[in-house]
C-alpha cells in the first residue's frame, strides 16, 4: 500500500501521483538521492520582552511592541541574524541591502523606497534605545521569510530559508568561528580550514555540507541510519555501483571502515571514508574542485590526510574550540515544510517538531505532500488540498469512504471506525481502517481537517501490532505543529495551475473504451478513456494509468539488433532489471503461445516494505516483426478487486501487433 493510492482517490486531479509512481518503478536506482532544501533559520521574539531565540540558542533583542495594532520589531537585530547589510544615513534615514533587494526607511515617516519603488508601511519606523524598531511586515514583505505575529499571546516568529541572494550562509549556525565543527547529538568531529563555510544542514543535522573557496574544497559529513546492514554490504554496494579509483576496507581497526576514490561526474577529485560505529554508518566526503588535484593525491597529500584524521566520533557537545552544528534541541528537530510550485514563488504553510528518530521518507513528487516518520513502515504522510466540488468537510471526507469501499480489495482492507476528534488545533474528521500487506497488518488512522482554506489530511501508518504503543507519539506531534500566514489566494491559485499543468492526459473524452494504436512500433489496444497516458517521445515506452486503482498498463518496444536480439530479457528491458535490483522480486518464470506468437511470461510478486509497494506485475516479452516488446500489467494489492484484475485482463486480450 503506498498512500499514493488514497491520494488518487481522494482527488481525481491528483492524477500525477500515481504516474509518478509507476515512472520511480522505472528509473528508481539503488542509491537514493538527496535535494537540499532545509537551509532554514529560525527567529523568535515576544513582545515586551528581550529574550530571543536565533534557531533555538538564545539572544538578546530591544523588546518588541505594538502600536495601532503592528507589531514593531528591532531591524539591526534581524539583520545580523540574516546577514543584511546596513547603513544609517544622514535626516534619518536607513538604508538595508540583502541579495539584489535595496530598500530605503525614515524614521518617523510611513513612506519607504524598496528596489526604487515607493511603498507603505502601517506605522512609522521608530528609535528605541539605539535599535531601529520596523513593522514586521516590512521585513515579511521583502525579505525571503514567513512571518507571524500573535497580538494575543506576543509570540513572533520568522522563518527565513536561503533564496541564494548570500555570498555567506554561515549564519545558519552561527558562524564558524572554531578550528573544528561537530555534532553532539550525532557525536562527531571535524577539523576543518580556516575561512570555511557551512552552506548546507538538514533539518535534523545528518547532512551538512561545508566549503572552502580558498582551497577548492567541499566536505560533507552525512550520518545513516545502518538498519542492520553491514559494512561489507554497503561496501559491495558501492563499488558494484560505482566506477571506484581505489578502495580499500579495515573492519579489525578499532572504529571499522571503508574508504574510496573516484571522479565525479564534473571530473572533480572525490574522497570518501565511511566509518561503522553503534547504529550508524558516518560518510566523511571530500570533494576537491580544483582540477589539478587527482584523486590520489586526495587520498595520498599529508594536507587532506590530516583533515581525514581528525574526524572524531566521540564528541557530545561542550568541548572549547569545537562549534556544534547540531539542530536537535531535546530530542525534537524542527521541521519547516516549503512548498515550490513553480520556480517564482515559495511557501512555507506548516512546521512541526518532529523526534530526532524520525526522518524524511518515501520522497515522491507531488509537493503538496510530505512524508515523515521512523521508515516505510511507521510513518505519517501531510498533504494539503482543496475541498474541490465538495460543499464541505464532511462531504469531501464521504466521497473519500465511498471510493475506498469501492475500490479496496476486501481480502486486505477492512474499515474500522469513522469519528470526529480534536487535532492541530481543529476539529477533524478521523477514519481508521486496517489493510494487510505481504505478512504484515497494519492500521491506518487518517485526519482531515481545514485550515484556511485548505484541507489537511494526514495519514498516519503503523503496524497492527505496535499501533497503541506508537500512535500517541504521532498524535502528539501532529498535536504540536505550527500553521503560517500565507497569502492563500495566490497559493491557491498557483496550485490549480500546478495541477492543470500535470493533470494526467486521458486517453479519450469518453470513458468507454478506446483503441489506441502505437503506429511507430505496430501495436494497438483498447484502453478506457479515463485511463490517463504518458509515453516517450519515440513511443518506444506508452505508460497508462487507471487514477482510481492505479492499476498501470506499459509497453515497451525496441528494434531489434544483432547484439539486442541475443541478449536476456532482462539487459533488453529495464523494468525488468528494476524489478530485480531494486525491488528484489524474483520472478516465475513460464512461456505461452498468445496472439499467434510464442511468449515468455514472467510474473513477479512485489512485496517491498522499503519501497512501501506491494503488487502482482506480470511481463510478456517476445518478438515479432523485426521488434522487440515487453508488455507489463501491474495491479496494486490494496486494489486488486476481481473488477480491477477483469479490467486489466481485458486490455491484454484487445492488444495486438498490426503488420
């Protein structure tokens, strides 16, 4: 069961989730990636008071206050914080300069200049024991963070994530100051040159990113979960994966190791040491741009060997001459979900502090969605929507049972209970229902509630039988996140064009069926018309897609070769290899003689609680006139019905090679 599935029910627009799906089945590779995005700093304040928090370390500030309802806050002190730049000039007037954006104010006086645009503010900006005190929406409105200011409680908050405007993003730890960096939550150590920068750190500090310009040089220290797996595998792993220069592996030194060269894809030198200590795997990276440095000469040069050596794995924070890097303030991380959906605009409508356990799981595409937790196995997925159609809560959150009890497979779905409950701060409406998958049971609790004017609706998964010792600490969490003004008109706005721009393309207007024909490699079916397709741009892989069961049809065709002809069908078509690389799903193996050709059927049982994707995939490779093809049914197990397995059954009796 992957949530992908609820996501395409609950919303017929939704279609792209579930493509996507099928398309990661393809091109999913056995080393995960990883997008940066959690360059985040954390500014807190309260009126009337001087105590404040600059990602969670505490500071000093000029109290803020209100007047007429604006909430006034001290500029010089949310600059240095941010790392603008500014200048006070003669008759008053302060100048602040951050990336491309120059604005102008006067103390005591409304009018201001931003980018040589005049603008407004609600109050004038005043002077208060030498610090310039602004309305906060000066700062909101032209600077790259998310603002709130409570006018109840005096709680200010503002959440700035780098929009590439810096030349310097230390200040998203502080600034380093110290001959060495760390981390105590994760207990580690690095000596590193002096000028250096940190230009990355996840939201809970397991991969921070550290340059040097002076010396060409990029170190990244990435801490892994090990999840039971040994260093020889993960080893074996990388130099099947990787074109390796050299390596080498110790596992009798007293902190067990591996370490590798290589070139980068840019040619650019790269080191790697990766140490085994308690439960995790510690990748020490060093990266040297400058192209007269070999890789050897990484691993050799007394210089880079030093810096090697001084990795620790034994610090725990309160150590003179080391700055700690870690964000986990105890036990929680903070998670601040940003939300692109277009390259002009960014959102940032929710946070949540989350166990320092937890990470980010599942990635998928779909921006409005975010899943967080402990692996594929216990997690929660946050996803935002729009009420669409639907005249209310209730009515959105009905259409989503109907479907379920439409579409689920009885054999592993069972519904449970349907109430209302408090959550986030909302009342919510609460479905609860079991699915099993593979050999295991698990109990899905889904919250819906609104918030502005968006739905929230959080899927909560965990197995049947760890349910009531986990879920209070998933309530508990979902209980404590934090909501942002946002401007809801243009997010709205920008979400339906998002979802107009990757709306799956339906086969046909009509839904009955529909005969689709493949002219360039001669082969044709009959497909539903709300089926939605995506293909190649030689046609050599079509792709449909049933949004409601996700059940997917594809093909693939190749023309055949004197070297390709000969080859299993495994090298020839990559869904196959996929399947068994990443999936780890061994097939059964038969033949058949269907549509006048003789085939070989391999039928694969897909039961990854990694991938959190459990299905029957069948594939028919043969050849026939000059070509070759791989036809591939996949029903979902959560959703194979005896209509949706008819279904699928169906279009493979209609497809056929025209000659």
């Amino acid at each position: 069961m992957n949530l992908i599935y609820f996501n395409n029910l609950k919303n017929q627009k939704k279609f792209l989730a579930g493509l996507l799906l099928v398309l990661s089945l393809l091109t999913a590779c056995l080393t995960g990636t990883y997008a940066a995005n959690d360059d985040k700093l954390v500014l807190e304040l309260k009126v009337g008071s001087a105590a404040a928090k600059i990602d969670g370390a505490s500071s000093v500030a000029e109290k803020p206050y209100v007047v007429n309802k604006t909430i006034m806050v001290p500029l010089e002190w949310f600059t240095t914080a941010v790392g603008a730049e500014v200048n006070k000039k003669s008759g008053n007037v302060v100048e602040i300069i951050y990336g491309e954006m120059s604005a102008s104010i006067t103390i005591g006086k409304t009018s201001y200049i931003c980018n040589r645009e005049t603008k407004k503010l609600p109050a004038a900006p005043a002077l208060k024991n030498k610090s310039t005190m602004v309305p906060l929406d000066f700062l909101v409105d032209n600077f790259p963070i998310t603002g709130t200011g409570d006018l109840k409680t005096g709680n200010i908050k503002l959440v700035l994530e780098d929009d590439g405007a810096l030349s310097d993003l230390s200040f998203l730890t502080g600034g380093i100051s110290s001959p060495k960096v760390g981390n105590s939550y994760f207990g580690w150590s690095l000596s590193i040159p002096s000028g250096s920068r940190i230009v990355s750190n996840s939201f809970k500090s397991d991969r921070t990113g550290i340059t040097n310009e002076g010396r060409s040089l990029y170190f990244e220290i990435y801490v892994e979960n090990k999840k039971s797996r040994k260093l020889s595998e993960l080893y074996n792993d990388i130099l099947y994966n990787s074109t390796v220069r050299s390596s080498k592996m110790d596992v009798k030194a007293d902190i067990p190791y591996f370490q590798y060269t290589r070139l980068t894809e840019y040619d650019e030198a790269l080191r790697v040491k990766v140490f085994d200590k308690g439960d995790y795997f510690y990748y020490l990276t060093i990266n040297c741009y400058d192209n007269s440095v070999t890789p050897e000469k990484l691993l050799t040069d007394k210089y880079y060997e030093n810096i090697v050596n001084s990795f620790n794995l034994s610090y725990r924070g309160a150590v003179k001459g080391v700055e700690d890097l870690s964000r986990i303030k105890q036990g929680k991380a903070g998670f601040y979900n940003y939300i692109a959906l277009n390259l002009e605009s960014k959102y940032m409508p929710w946070s949540m502090d989350v166990p320092a356990s937890w990470d980010r799981v599942l990635a998928n595409d779909d921006p409005m969605s975010t899943c967080l937790g402990l692996d594929s196995t216990h997690y929660m997925k946050v996803t935002m929507n729009t009420l669409g159609e639907s005249g209310s809560l209730d009515e959105y959150v009905d259409n989503i049972v109907k479907k379920y009890n439409t579409y689920f497979n009885r054999a592993v779905y069972k519904f449970i209970s349907d109430s209302y409950e408090p959550v986030a701060g909302a009342e919510a409406r609460t479905l609860r229902f079991g699915i099993r998958q593979g050999s295991r049971d698990y109990i899905i609790d889904e919250y819906y509630f609104i918030q502005g004017d968006f739905v929230y609706e959080i899927t909560v998964k965990i197995p049947g039988n760890e349910h009531d010792r986990l879920i209070g600490q998933f309530k508990e969490t979902i209980n404590q996140m934090s909501f942002y003004s946002i401007d809801e008109d243009r997010f709205q706005s920008d979400f339906e064009k998002f979802n107009a721009r990757n709306l799956g393309i339906r086969v046909a207007q009509q839904d009955g069926p529909f005969e689709y024909m493949n002219k360039t490699f001669k082969w044709s079916l009959k497909i539903p018309g709300y089926w939605t397709k995506s293909a190649s741009e030689d046609d050599s892989s079509v792709t449909f897609l049933n949004p409601y069961s996700n059940t997917s049809v594809m093909v693939y065709s190749q023309e055949n070769s004197a070297l390709s002809k000969n080859l299993p069908d495994e090298e020839r078509f990559s869904i196959m290899k996929t399947l068994k690389k990443v999936y780890k799903a061994t097939p059964v193996q038969g033949t058949a003689s269907e549509k006048g050709l003789q085939m070989r059927v391999y039928t694969y049982k897909v039961e990854s609680e990694e991938k959190d994707y459990f299905a029957t995939v069948t594939c028919y490779c043969f050849e026939a006139g000059g070509n070759s093809y791989c036809y591939v049914t996949a029903v979902p197990e959560l959703t194979a019905t005896l209509e949706a397995n008819s279904e699928a059954g169906d279009i493979w009796n209609s497809f056929t090679i025209k000659n």
